[in-house]
C-alpha cells in the first residue's frame, strides 16, 4: 500500500462500505488496512481505513 493523504473525515458512528483487506504500516502492533466507501447524501468518498478504527475489525476479502 503507497502512502496517501487523507481523502475526509468519517463521523464516528456512520456506516462504510468495505471492500477489500490488505496490510500497510504498522499502528501499536496492529498492520490491518481495509479499502471502503463512504457517502452520506453527497459525494462518495473512497479509501483506506485503519482496521483498529472498524466495529467489525475490516474487511476479510484480500484485496
């Protein structure tokens, strides 16, 4: 995974869509990314999150 910057803020609490799981820099031991989409009534924003900030720990399809 290449370094990006950041794309939006996602409100705790709003939904994603997850698409894929792949690793990239490690944060306090944990390397999980997984690749979403967000939109809430407006544009739809896409990009990666790190796993530790998902409910469900990210997606388990490998990117």
């Amino acid at each position: 995974m290449r370094r990006c910057g950041l794309v939006t803020r996602i409100p705790n609490g709003h939904w994603v869509a997850l698409d894929c799981h792949g690793y990239g820099d490690t944060i306090n031991g944990w390397n999980g990314w997984t690749h979403v989409r967000y939109g809430n009534g407006g544009p739809t924003y896409s990009g990666w999150v790190f796993d530790h900030y998902l409910d469900d720990g990210g997606s388990y399809i490998d990117c």
